[in-house]
C-alpha cells in the first residue's frame, strides 16, 4: 500500500503526464460555409465552359447559313411582289446551297423537299462545328471579357433608368411614323412592306434607348415587341387577301437578315470596347 506522502507523489507526476500529452483539437462536425454568393454568380454568368463556346460559335455559324437560305429568295425569285400581295407568280425558290422549296412543286404533297432540307441542316451544322472549334479555342479570354462586361453591366443595372433628349425624340418620331402609316395605309401593300424593312431596326431601337437597362430586361422588351408586330403583319396580310404562311414568310425572308446582322454586330462591338479597355 502507498503512504500518503508517495500517493500525493505519484498523483503529482500522472498530472504532470497529462499535461505532457498533445492536446488534439475536436472534430468540428460543421459544414464547410461556401461562398454562397460567388457560386450563384458563377452559375448566372454568360462565359462558360469549352463545350458552351463551341455550341454558341457553332449556332452562330449556323445562323448565318440561315441568313444565306433567306437572302436567296431575292436571288432565285425573279418577282417578290407575292410577299406583299401584289402579284402572283411561280418563279419563286428558296434554298443554299440546294434548293428546298419552289413554288408550283407539290413534292408529292409535302410542303418543302426535306431530303434537301436535311442536307442543307448537314452544311449549316458543319460550317457551324468550324466556327464553333475557333471559338473554344479562345474560350479563356472570352471569359475573361464577358466577366469584365458582366461586372460593370451590374453596376449600370443598380442606377436608375433614363431616357436622353435625343431617344425620347427618336422614340416619339418612331411612334408619329407608324401612327400615320396605320391611318393611311392600314390595309396596303406599303403597310407590310415597312414592316418587313423597318420592322427589326424599329424594335432594337426601342429596346436600346433606355439606358442602364440589363440585357435580359432588352430582351424582355423586343419579345412582346416583335410579337405584337408579327399580329399587325397578319391582320395586313389578311386584309390584303394574303395567306397566313404568304405573310409569315416574308417575315422570316426580311427579318432574319436584318436580326442576325444586328445581333452579330452588336455582340462583336461590345467584345471589341471590352477588349480595348
């Protein structure tokens, strides 16, 4: 048995023991806390991956193709004047670089020539998968361009909405214009003709004359936009004793030039002032 003296000796050095021990920390059960913030705004940004780059360069490449389709109407129609109801003609075709659709042909009850069609697609998608691989290969820096664009894009978005003295100007010259067209040739060639000429241009006006306005928000204006000028195009057409499909495809031949040349050019200057800064 230990006397008390050697029991207060031993107790002495078994503290002096613990004390000697490593202290090991506690688990820490918590989560790791995120940046929650950072992550949804990686999520919303317009750059992307590889693959995201090359889909947007190969849609882009394949909308220019569409574009060509369009444009030779004008090339392989000798008279346009069915696109506004004047005349009735059978020399009209459409197609790049094969021909998809002629007017007077059957095609043995189909609308167009889908094998033609199919491989017009087969031309658009491999012209599209070239421009597509030149884009991805500069996805780093497209990336870096649109994180510049998109930050300073925010700090414009947080001031407050104005319209200058030259757009509330061009916004009313715009509205005097189609108001007189509609009083004096509602229901007359010149009506559907404007629209398919103006049509675009009168709608990116509306949506960019606002200023500090986010893209998404521009969007949101030309959509509800365009659709209520498709509706004026088809109540014309039909005025005009024209067919629904008659209107719907002057639509497609004049505005898909006009939209894709805009949207192009309009992206690639913004890369552009980005770039240069």
């Amino acid at each position: 048995m230990l006397s008390g003296s050697n029991f207060c000796r031993a107790r002495s050095l078994s503290v002096d023991n613990e004390a000697l021990l490593p202290i090991t920390p506690k688990a820490n059960h918590h989560p790791p806390i995120t940046n929650m913030a950072t992550d949804q705004a990686s999520q919303r940004t317009f750059g992307g991956t590889r693959f995201r780059w090359f889909a947007r360069g190969t849609a882009v490449g394949m909308l220019l193709v569409a574009v060509v389709n369009a444009l030779s109407y004008f090339v392989r129609s000798s008279d346009w004047g069915n696109l506004i109801g004047e005349a009735e003609s059978n020399d009209e075709a459409i197609g790049f670089p094969f021909v998809v659709w002629e007017a007077g042909n059957t095609y043995n009850g189909f609308y167009a020539d889908y094998p033609m069609l199919f491989l017009n697609v087969l031309v658009a998608v491999s012209l599209g998968s070239i421009l597509g691989v030149v884009v991805a290969r500069h996805r780093d820096r497209l990336n870096r361009l649109v994180e510049d664009f998109e930050i300073e894009a925010a700090e414009e978005s947080k001031r407050p909405i104005q319209f200058s003295l030259l757009g509330l100007l061009i916004v009313t010259t715009l509205c005097a214009v189609f108001v007189a067209i509609a009083v004096k040739v509602a229901a007359r060639p010149e009506t559907l003709l404007a629209i398919y000429s103006l049509g675009p241009i009168c709608l990116v006006a509306i949506a960019m004359l606002p200023r500090r306005l986010s893209w998404q928000r521009r969007v949101a204006i030309i959509t509800p936009s365009a659709l209520m000028l498709i509706a004026v195009a088809i109540a014309v057409g039909i005025r005009l004793g024209m067919e629904f499909d008659k209107v719907m495809m002057g639509i497609f031949l004049c505005w898909t030039p006009q939209s894709a040349v805009a949207a192009i050019a309009l992206t690639t200057t913004l890369f552009i002032q980005q770039a240069r800064r």
